[in-house]
C-alpha cells in the first residue's frame, strides 16, 4: 500500500511539472487561431515611460522596429542590440502647415515603406503625407507626397499603407488638433467638413475613398488587395470596423461591430494589421483583438494598457504594438 501510495504522489507531482502554463493575458474563443497563437506566450515589454507610441513598423534591412511618438515630434528605432534611440526628429511637424499652438498631438503618427524603401509618413502637424530617405537623421528632408483635397489642406493624416502597385492609402481624422491636457478639440484651422480615407497614386493624384467615419483611424489592405478594412476610433458612437471593397466601387460594409465590448472594456479600434493567414490583429476595447477573414472573433490579448497600434515583423515571429506608455512584443507561431 505504501509503494502504491509512494507511485501516486510522484505521479502527480511529474504530472504537474509537464502542465503547459497559460498566459492569463490570452483568451482563445476559437481554438481554430492555435496555429498562429501561442497560449504560453509571455508579453515583453521593451520599451516603457513613452507617451503615445505609435506606427510601428518592421524595417527588414536592419531587423529594427520604428515608431513614433507623436507629441514628441520623433520616430525610435529599437532593435536587441542596441536597444532604443532616436531615429528622425523632427518627424511630422516642420512649421509646413497652420496648427494650433501648443495642441500636444502635432508629431508623426503612421509610417510604412513605398516601394523604393522610402518611408511614407503620415504627419499630423504638418498635415501632409511626405516620404523621406529610411536613413537617421537630426535635419530631415522630406518630400510632400500629397497636402490637401481639391484644394483643402488636410486634418491630420492618421496612418497608412501602401500597395504592390504603389498606390497610398491613409486616413485624415482631426486627431492632430486635440489638447492632451483635457482632449478637446480645437478644429479652428480645419478646412475640409469631414473626416476621409484617401488613396493617391501617381496616376490619379488623390481620390476620396470613403468619407462615412467621423474618426477614421488605422487601416490594412487585405492580402489580395481587393478589400480595404478601416477602424473607427469613435468609441462613444461607432467603435467599428468597415470592411470596403475597392474592385466594388469602393461599397462598404460592417464588418466587425464593437459596441458591446466598448461598453464593458477601455481602448478603441485604432491600428490593425492582416497576417498572412488573413486573419486581423487589431487594437481594441481590451487590447488586441484577433478576428476572421468573416469577422468572428477568435482571440484576445490583453496589455497593461491601451494601445494604439500593431505590426508584424518580416517572419511572423513575433506581434509588436505600441501603446499610450510602452512598447511591447508577444511571440507567435510561425506558419509562413
């Protein structure tokens, strides 16, 4: 009896040691997303005490992630090596354009690469789209891509994304004219009487794309490039995602409706990008939500924090994201 009892115990206790530790942080809704989510994961936070983190984005050639800071008027490069640093300062406000003296919000938010390894910057201060060389600098140059609508410069380009074919997408919310102190907004030098998604290309020049968001924010092309999605950072009136069909004379569609989770959670639709699977990580009310190619929602992951933004690196290896304080990564599964 006593050598059963003995097998017993080391039984358990061997048991014990070989159970696979969840992260309380991810919740799994469908088991379908395993493939890609890594319920052991554990969330790196790799840089800390920033103030509004945005645009992150993967630069390949150097193995770095680039993001912005937008009230400090900055874009960071962080790698393992050599941790973080200054990258391009100024970064979205060069006195190109009127802003509200002091508004707090006057940086660059979204970054992305044409297709010649540019970086196409969406500037809120300077209230412009610009490309400038992917190299550090304290005195940049930078090239106006595209200022205004039919004459009327724009709010405040928000973020962006760019086309195998070069064309520019981006969003033109009136983030650049609110107050960090009390978050109004201060729309005294705004020219255009809404809030657009644009695309430009070199052929067409600037075309309004969709103009029904009061406060388009992040945006990601499907990987086809036929469907455009859109975050709607309205969190009291329409915390949404639109699904847009650019072969479809630009029809839109609902395709994700995060009222009931805003009524519960803090953190609003912001950033969001497509894996290669075609799932979509996105911000939102209680962190990143992972959803279907049909909209279904299959996972969470939760932060310290809200967050703004998030972006892949080259391999899938990891999910990167930037918040209103930090800037985090969790590991994934790679099944490129």
């Amino acid at each position: 009896m006593k050598n059963l009892l003995f097998t017993i115990i080391i039984f358990n206790i061997l048991s014990c040691s070989n159970t696979v530790k969840n992260n309380d942080s991810i919740v799994v809704y469908d088991d379908s997303i395993l493939n890609i989510i890594d319920k052991e994961a554990e969330i790196q936070y790799i840089v800390d005490s920033l103030t509004v983190a945005e645009g992150p984005l993967w630069d390949e050639n150097s193995s770095s992630l680039l993001f912005t800071q937008v009230p400090k008027n900055q874009i960071y490069k962080w790698n393992e090596q050599e941790g973080f640093d200054v990258y391009i300062s100024p970064s979205g406000f060069t006195n190109y354009a009127p802003v509200i003296p002091n508004i707090g919000l006057s940086g660059a938010n979204g970054l992305t690469f044409d297709n010649d390894g540019n970086l196409i910057i969406a500037q809120h201060g300077d209230r412009r789209l610009s490309k400038i060389e992917n190299t550090q600098t304290t005195n940049p140059n930078f090239t106006t891509i595209v200022d205004n609508y039919q004459g009327n410069r724009f709010n405040s380009p928000n973020d962006v994304v760019v086309s195998s074919n070069g064309d520019i997408f981006f969003t033109d919310p009136t983030y650049g004219f609110m107050n960090l102190s009390d978050w109004s907004f201060d729309e005294s030098v705004k020219e255009l009487d809404f809030s657009g998604v644009y695309k430009f290309s070199t052929e067409y020049g600037i075309e309004l794309v969709s103009n029904e968001l009061d406060l388009p924010n992040g945006l990601a092309l499907s990987n086809d490039e036929r469907y455009l999605y859109v975050n709607s950072s309205n969190t009291a009136e329409a915390p949404i995602i639109l699904k847009i069909d650019l072969e479809n004379e630009n029809k839109s569609d609902l395709f994700f409706d995060g009222t009931e989770l805003a009524k519960e959670f803090p953190g609003n639709f912001d950033g969001l990008k497509i894996h290669s699977s075609g799932n979509i990580f996105t911000t939102g009310p209680n962190g990143i939500l992972v959803l279907s190619p049909d909209g279904e929602l299959l996972a969470n992951i939760k932060f310290k924090d809200m967050l703004t933004n998030c972006a892949f690196d080259s391999e899938e290896n990891y999910l990167y994201v930037t918040g209103f304080s930090f800037v985090a990564r969790i590991a994934l599964k790679n099944i490129i």
